[in-house]
C-alpha cells in the first residue's frame, strides 16, 4: 500500500481524494430522483425564481395542467409524454406552493454538493403527515374540553354521593316520599317497607329524591359546558369587553368620584372579602346575606382569616338540601373533611388552607 514517508500518517492515497473532492463536488447537479429532477421545478412552470409570487403560483399551474393533460393528447405515444410532463408540472407546483418545502429546496439549488442532506430533507418531507395545524389545535382544545367536562361529572357524582350517605338528607327525603306517598311504611314500626308494592327499589327512590332536592354549587357544582375550553375560547372577547367595561365604570364611581358603594358594590366587597367565588356566594341564604350587610363586611378591617380553619374558596362545595337549615359539625372520611358551618354545608379538601368569618363570629368557633 502507497504511503506517505511520513510515520504514523494516513495512505497518500487521502490526499489524492481531498485534492479531488472541491472539483468534484462543483460538478454535482441536480439529482434525477429529487424533487423536479434534473430541471428547476421554476423552469417547468416557466417563471423566474428571482421573481417568484406565490399568489400566481395557482393561475399559472392550471394553465400548464391544462395544456399537458393526458387527455388532451389522442397520440398513445405522445400521451405517455404527455403524462411525464403533466406529473411534472404537479410536482413542482407541490414543491413551490408549501413555504418550508420551497425553503429547502431552495438550499437544495444552491448547495447541490450536499448530497446526503438534500435527501434526508426531501424524504423527510414527502413520509412526514400533512396536518394543518389549525387542526391539531382544535383537536387539541377539544379534547381538553371533554377531560374537563368529564371531570366535572365526576366531582359532581362524587359530591352527590356522599350528600346520599348523609343520615339527615336520607331523613329529609324519606319525609318527602311519605308525602308523596310514593313509599309503603309499616303501621307497626314506622320503617320502610323492604317489598313495595310497585316493585320499585325503595333506595332508588330516596336517592332520586336527595338528587332532584340537593343544591351544589362550588368545585362540585354539576358540569356545564359553558365552562369547558372551547366555549370559553369563543365568549372570551365578550366576556372580556364587559369586564373592561365594569372595571372602567368601577373606577370612574368608586376611585375618581369616591362615590359611597350601592348595595351591589357591596355585595361583591362582600363577596371579594370573604374570598368566595361567584357561584358560592350565589348559593349564600338571603337571612345570611342580610346578617353580612348589617355587619358591613364590604369593609376590609371587619373580616379576617382564622388559621386551621376550612375554606370557603378554591374547590370547596357548598351542598344544601332544599331550605332546611345545616347543623354544625366536622366530618373525616378518607383523609378529606366535609366541614358544615351555619347558614352553609361547605364540602371542601383538608389541604385548602384558610377559613374566612366575620369578626362577629370569631368568640363563636
């Protein structure tokens, strides 16, 4: 084997090669199999590339689609021609049309020399999925909508099903059902009857009698598909125009003009000081929102947070049964407290911190 005298160094027959490759790789041109082959694909729809204008990209395929369409041409032998030229002409006008295709094939014009990499980008780009990508994002939002809504039917049953567990809903219902003579009690005992007569489950009864009377609102609230994704993505410019316009009416009445706050004002200080949401403070009972107002706890310094305490925001949910008023009680089940307070049932998570009362109350807990 030719070697360099030098020691250790490499065949001589290297160099030979490196020598050869500049003048070699300024020979390469365009490969048969890529793209439009050995023709520029703006030569076969015969416009300029320094002049290229995407917008008459289309006019000018329909016209060469036009003139070498197969059945145009009646020649067997010329059709088959025809034909060549027709897919040609839908090659390069899938090449040009799409922005990161004519990016790459541009480079592939100017840096024919790099082989390997022209090929790999070219079949990257002819294996890889066409999507649109406004449809990967509709996909996307609608499929977090449904794991929304469906998670929302799931804190719903859940906080259904232990309202159905509660000896006095069970109670409540029971005492409706008798009125409703939809149950048979014994004479005897006064208790449910285990066959009745029309052979409903006595269960089924209770249970659909505590679910048409029970009220939940809050993170257990039933599910709405006004609160998924997709339909907040459509209201937002709404939504947000009415808020930017309570906001300006806000502080024109209450900032600029200190104007003193009507009763709505104050019912959303209220609501703002006790850190409630919408749906929980609409759940509150007028008695109870009078004994706020008389307390004027839209003022700041009357409300104050008691450490250790249940809180009312977050994913708490506010369960009541008809207009029977709550008992006062700290329930534990499965590491979670179901903490029910007067004027309210608030369900909520061990973990959530912070209760909020009005300092009228506090030598009461």
């Amino acid at each position: 084997m030719l070697k360099c005298p030098i020691n250790n160094s490499p065949p001589f027959y290297i160099f030979i090669v490196l020598l050869y490759l500049p003048f070699h790789a300024d020979a390469v041109g365009l490969a048969p199999g890529l793209y439009c082959g050995t023709v520029t694909c703006y030569d076969v729809l015969e416009i300029s590339r320094d002049e290229f204008n995407k917008t008459d990209l289309p006019k000018l395929y329909r016209k060469l689609a036009r003139q070498f369409h197969p059945d145009r041409v009646k020649d067997e032998e010329l059709r088959a021609e025809a034909e060549d030229k027709f897919r040609l002409v839908a090659t390069a006008y899938e090449t040009l049309k799409d922005d990161e295709t004519r990016s790459y094939y541009d480079y592939y014009l100017d840096h024919p020399e790099e082989r390997y990499y022209n090929y790999y980008q070219y079949y990257r780009l002819r294996t890889a999925p066409r999507v649109d990508v406004r449809i990967v994002i509709a996909a996307a939002i609608l499929l977090i909508s449904i794991v929304q809504y469906l998670s929302a039917h799931q804190k719903y049953r859940e906080a259904l099903r232990y309202a159905k567990e509660q000896v006095k809903f069970r109670h409540m219902a029971i005492e409706i059902a008798r009125e409703r003579g939809v149950l048979e009690f014994d004479k005897q005992t006064g208790k449910i009857k285990k066959k009745q007569r029309n052979g409903l489950d006595s269960e089924l009864i209770i249970s659909g009698i505590i679910e048409e009377n029970i009220s939940i609102s809050g993170g257990y609230r039933p599910p709405r598909v006004f609160d998924t994704l997709a339909v907040q993505l459509v209201v937002f410019p709404i939504i947000a125009t009415k808020l930017m316009a309570w906001w300006f009416r806000w502080a024109i009445k209450y900032w600029v003009r200190r104007e003193p706050y009507d009763e709505e004002a104050k019912l959303y200080m209220i609501r703002k000081n006790l850190k409630q949401s919408e749906e929980q403070f609409l759940a509150t009972e007028p008695k109870l929102l009078d004994e706020y107002m008389a307390l004027e706890l839209w003022k700041p310094d009357r409300v104050r947070p008691v450490e250790g305490g249940q809180g009312f925001g977050g994913e708490g949910a506010v369960v009541q049964f008809g207009a029977l008023p709550p008992i006062q009680a700290i329930h534990e089940e499965a590491g979670r407290k179901y903490n029910f307070i007067p004027g309210r049932n608030v369900m909520t998570d061990g973990s959530m911190g912070k209760e909020y009362v009005y300092l009228a109350k506090l030598d009461e807990l």
